[in-house]
C-alpha cells in the first residue's frame, strides 16, 4: 500500500461534520488504491500543550536546524589537514611559476599596474568618506591580500570602493546622525560597524546564503553595470577642476567643496585633455603592439609616458603643470597599528548596526557582481563554490580592516576588468596589488606622487567603455517593456543613489513583474466522472456499507497557484450549479506559497457552507508539504462529507471511523506518519459558530 500510495494524492478540503457519509475511491487496476485523502482534524481532537509546542515552535526549530546543516560549510579540516594543503599549494605554485616565467612576470607587472589604479582612487574614496588616505590604504592593502588568497576568482582586485565609502558618512560625517560625537569617537564607530560588517559577510559565505544573489536578474546585472560606469565617469570631473585657494591642496579643497572648472582658456585644460587623450590611445594600441604588447601592461606604460612627459617636457619646457597624485593628497605612513575596536563605547547601536548592514549588502552585492563581469571576460562559469569563498574572503578582510583602522571595502568591478584586460588570469597579480600598496605607504610613496591624474583619469575612462553593457542601447527597444524599465531603472538609480539599492529595486520590480505574468497563467477545464459513495449506516447494523454512485465535477487546474493567481483561481468555481461532490485535480498545477493553501481552504469552505463537497487530488510532493505547513489537516482514507437525514449519533460514528482510519494507516506504513502531522484542532464554520480557538488539554 506504501508504494502504490506514491502514484497520485488527494486532499479533502471539507471539514467534517457531525452527521457525514464517506466518499470513497476504490482501488482498481491502474491506481491500486493509490489514493490518499487530508482532512481537518475533528473539533473534539485535544492535546497536550507539549504536544502543541512540538508540533509548532519545535517543528520550526527542527527545520531551522536542518536547512543550517544542509546549507553549512562541508567541509572541516584540521589543523594539520589545513598546514598540508597550504604547503601543497605554495609547492603547486611556485613549480608552476618557474615553469612559466612570462607568467610569472605578467603576473608581477599585472599586480603593480593595478596599484597603480586602486591607490588614486583609494584617496579620492577615503576623502569621500571623510577619512584619512591611510585608512583607505590600509583597507586596500588588507582586502587585496585576503581575496587574492581565499577569494573564489583569480585575479579579482579589492580595495576600498566607492560604493562602500557612499554609505559611511552616515557615521563619519559632521552633518551625520553621530554629529555630536568627537572626530575620534566617529571614527570608532566605524571601526566597530566595519568589523560587523565583515562577521556578517562570514556568515553570509558560511552558511550558503551566496545563492541568493542567483535571483538577481539579468536586467538589474546590466543596470549595474552601467549604472557603474556612469558614476565612475562623472567622478572623474575632478580632472578638470580646480582648487580656488592656491594654498590647500586639491584634495582639501574637494571636501570642503572649493572647487571650480578650469578654464576653457587656458593652455593647462587642454594639456590636461591632450593627455587624457594619449592616455586612452596608449591602453587602445599598445597591446596590439608585437611581442613587448603581451608582456608589459598598458596602464603601467601609459603611466611612465605620463611620467616622462609631466617632468621631461611640461614642466621645464612649457610650464603647464598637470596635477599630479602628490598634488592633490600626501601618501605617506606608517604601518597600522593593531586595535581592538571599542564595542564598548558605542553611543548609537542603532546606526552602527544599520551601517554595518549597508556596507555588507553594498559590498556583497558589488564583488559578487565583480565575479559575474571577471568570468564574463575570461569566458568562465560562476560556481556557487566560487560566491562563497569570496564571501568568506571578503569577511576576513573586512574583519582585518577594522582591528587595523580600515575604512573597509569589497571586490572592485572597475580595477578588476582593468587587471583582466591587462592579461591577469592567477591570484599572483592580485596578491601583488597588495602588497605593492603597502609598499608604497611605507617606501614608495613619493614615486607614485608623481603619475599625472589626467593619467589614471584615461585609464579609468577606457575601463568604463569596457564596463558600460552597450548591447543594451539596442535591447531596450527590442525587449519587452518591463525589461526595459528594469535596465533603465537601476541604471539611472545605481548612477544616481546606491548601487545596493539600485540593484534590490531591480529585483523587486522583476519579481512584482513576474508574479503578475505568472498569475494569468493559471488555466482550468472541466470535466464529468461517476464516482462510488459509501454511505455509513447506523452502528446497531454492524457499520455495513452500501455502496452507490454518484456524478462529479471535475476541474483540471493547470499552472502555479500563489498569490497573484488566487484571484482567478476563486473564478473557475460554478458553486451554485456545482453537484454535491466536486474534484480538483492538480496533476499539472503546483503550490507556490502559502497563499495557495488558505486558497483551497477558503475553497472547501464556501463549498461546505453550501452543502457539498470538495476534494483535491494528484497534487505533488511540494503542493503536499505546502499544505502540511497549515495548521489542522490530517491524512485520512475516507472524505468525510454532510449528508442531511443520517443518524443522529452520526458523531461516535464518525469518531470511531477516524480512529479505525488512523490506526489502519500507521500499522501499513502510511506516508503520513504521526508525526508529520499538525496536532493543532481548527473547527470550521460548518461546525461550530465559535471562533478558533488552539485545544489545550492536560
């Protein structure tokens, strides 16, 4: 019986009453007595409150419990296990890099050109977080090093991102909701929200939760994508501007908002454009260039022609000083000092806790779309494996950067296609990045001082070329029209507010979308079957059972029944021309939520309040564990239907037939076990006027 039982499945949507008659399908050839029918439960079915809080908050538990099992992270190695493998990759590695030694110095040259990229932008992040340029660095540094290690795509860059530094003034700023506190007590605060930030994007890889960004659309994919390319354009405005007062260095005039727009006049904006210009046509044409073109970067060569050029020919001969990195912010400093965060000295946990939400949703959302875009160009798979490691990484990192006065960060999509596109394929380069930033910090800072701004500003300009989708130009005219709303959408919104919100309003719009497209799919015909009913004669005739037949109407309900199709699911419904026994069958329908369920309830409800009967059947496992989530229903052989003129101890019968039914299934095995089942009574209005009410019995 257990086996046949797994062919098709029934429900009884109609509480049972008082005085009932059974409906019930014979076994025959085909089906072999594969039916099994749910009911509610009794209103005279009583159990303990223990039993009432297993079969509840405990059943809850249990689940909770075994989706954390289910989703956590396989496997454990010991410390041993952990010190081999380590040794085993560090021999991989190094055997394979002395095999290819153009790999390996590609690889090296790849890690100082994206040092080169990250440590300007880093500054100009750091002011727009109301940081010091060393808190940046620092953050650059350690992310740098973390990912290239554990992140899950070689030769990905991390640092310190705009879209991160975008949501610390709430925190750091002296207009922000932590204005009354001192500069240093600010500053605290955002060591401990960045800290939170990194235990949650642990967790967040840990657990698996890095399956969720699968529900991003495509549309909101490319919507970021230029969204990211657009806002990284107009950062690069400050090229052309100017400070108003001489004596302040650039970047102390770019917080304190006294910048002005160069003259159309003057010989320095156009040497300023000039080398922007030779800029992008070096990082265009060089690697097209035979043999030297494969094998040094195009953003260190146009970063040395900047060099040359600025203080070989601009500065002694003609006098049109460019601005320069120095110029607008100091690099030098020391190494970071190791400080506990002050957990104990926040004022404002409500704030804290709110950034520290932000910068992991912004920061998740931005590397993981840096995966997405990296294997893009490489011409890879994006793994789940993959999302969950660099989750992890990016954990660490950030958990560094607040013990070592980091301002924090995540994966960077515009430095990591520039790595890409410079010819970087292993970790070596990204771990280079790295370490050649605090390099720089400790030794080198006055070298780097030297790179023309307009320089980095060309580089830049040619990775957002690269990062811009410009297919989409043409497929929001060829799309549909909601697609097309969705890629202008969270463009506009990602250049405009926040990539972390642009994206989550891109899927909330395609979700509203899909589900009302998804609610006018649901489809229904009708049809006529003759079915046996066995009506239940008085006890004092030894329970015989007269069988007769009688006509019912069945509906063929095809599609998904959730929420957007509720409404038209009441539709399909004749209740006041209906016979006394109605059939749904949901071979070709499936649950989507839980609004399905108080569908078909409210369904046998209207159906029992007129008289008749309701019974559902051949739903799926998931519709059949959908419905076992409400509370009431139990597996029974028989449906229980109203049946006017029955004797009147019609309720001791039916209490001994539920028995009998119970007690036949759990001795053959039922897939309905005991223990699967709510254990909590919901009389319906068929049976009592009273309103709901849990039995708590001793």
């Amino acid at each position: 019986m257990t086996e046949s039982r797994d062919v098709e499945h029934g429900l009884d949507l109609t509480p049972r009453l008082s005085n009932t008659s059974s409906i019930y399908f014979p076994p025959n050839a085909s089906t072999a007595g594969s039916k099994q029918y749910t009911a509610l439960q009794p209103r005279d079915t009583t159990h303990s409150l223990r039993s009432q809080w297993d079969e509840s908050v405990g059943h809850g538990i249990r689940r909770l419990v075994r989706t954390v099992q289910r989703h956590a992270l396989v496997p454990h190695l010991s410390t041993t296990d952990m010190t081999d493998k380590l040794r085993h990759d560090v021999k991989h590695s190094t055997r394979f890099y002395w095999q290819n030694l153009l790999v390996f110095q590609r690889e090296m040259l790849c890690g100082v050109a994206a040092m080169l990229l990250m440590i300007p932008e880093t500054v100009a992040f750091s002011y727009a977080a109301n940081l010091d340029p060393l808190n940046g660095l620092y953050a650059t540094g350690f992310l740098g090093l973390t990912v290239s290690l554990f992140g899950g795509v070689p030769a990905t860059v991390a640092g310190a991102a705009g879209a991160v530094a975008m949501v610390m003034p709430t925190i750091t700023s002296g207009t922000g909701s932590l204005a009354y506190l001192t500069y240093e007590q600010r500053l605290q605060h955002l060591f401990v929200a960045v800290t939170l930030a990194g235990v949650l994007e642990l967790l967040f890889g840990l657990l698996g939760l890095s399956k969720l960004f699968s529900m991003i659309p495509r549309t909101a994919h490319i919507g970021f994508l230029n969204g990211l390319a657009l806002m990284m354009f107009i950062s690069q405005k400050t090229t052309i501007e100017v400070c108003k007062d001489d004596a302040m260095r650039f970047g102390k005039c770019e917080i304190a908002g006294d910048l002005e727009w160069m003259s159309a006049s003057s010989p320095t904006t156009w040497v300023t454009v000039g080398l922007v210009l030779v800029t992008m046509g070096i990082m265009h044409y060089f690697p097209r260039t035979p043999v030297v073109g494969h094998l040094i970067p195009p953003t260190l060569v146009a970063a040395l022609v900047g060099v040359g050029f600025e203080f070989g020919i601009n500065r002694p001969l003609l006098g049109y000083d460019v601005r320069t990195i120095g110029d607008t912010s100091p690099l030098s400093g020391g190494l970071p000092t190791f400080a506990v965060p002050k957990f104990g000295d926040v004022q404002d946990w409500g704030v804290v806790l709110s950034t520290a939400a932000s910068i992991m949703a912004v920061g998740l959302f931005e590397s993981l779309m840096t995966l997405q875009s990296v294997v893009d160009l490489k011409k890879e798979q994006l793994s789940q494996t993959a999302t969950r490691k660099e989750c992890i990484a990016q954990g660490i990192g950030n958990v560094l950067c607040g013990f070592f006065s980091g301002m924090g960060g995540c994966s960077m999509i515009a430095q990591s296609n520039g790595n890409i596109l410079n010819g970087a394929r292993h970790r070596l380069s990204s771990f280079m990045g790295g370490v050649c930033t605090f390099l720089v910090v400790f030794f080198a800072s006055s070298v780097i001082e030297l790179v023309p701004v307009a320089c980095l500003t060309g580089i830049l300009f040619v990775i957002v070329i690269h990062t811009f989708y410009w297919p989409s130009l043409k497929l929001i005219f060829r799309v549909k029209i909601t697609d097309a709303i969705a890629i202008v959408l969270v463009t506009v919104l990602a250049a405009a507010m926040n990539l972390a919100i642009a994206v989550i309003v891109g899927v909330i719009w395609q979700c509203l979308v899909n589900g009302w497209q998804s609610g006018h799919l649901l489809t229904f015909r009708t049809g006529m079957e003759v079915v046996p009913v066995v009506n239940a004669q008085d006890r004092a005739a030894d329970h015989e059972l007269l069988t007769n037949h009688e006509e019912a109407k069945v509906y063929y309900i095809k599609g998904q029944l959730l929420f957007s199709s509720v409404a038209s699911f009441r539709e399909f419904f004749d209740l006041l021309h209906d016979p006394n026994v109605v059939i749904l069958d949901m071979r070709d329908c499936v649950f989507a939520d839980f609004s399905a369920a108080v569908a078909l309830r409210e369904a046998a409800l209207r159906y029992c309040d007129a008289g008749k009967t309701l019974v559902a059947r051949n739903l799926d496992p998931q519709s059949l564990d959908m419905l076992n989530h409400d509370f009431g229903w139990d597996a029974v052989e028989h449906i229980q239907i109203a049946t006017p003129g029955t004797a009147t101890n019609g309720d001791d019968l039916a209490k001994t037939k539920i028995e009998q039914e119970r007690a036949s299934r759990y001795s053959h095995g039922s897939q309905a076990s005991r223990g699967s089942l709510h254990q909590l009574h919901i009389p319906s209005p068929c049976e009592s006027s009273t309103p709901y009410r849990p039995a708590t019995g001793p």
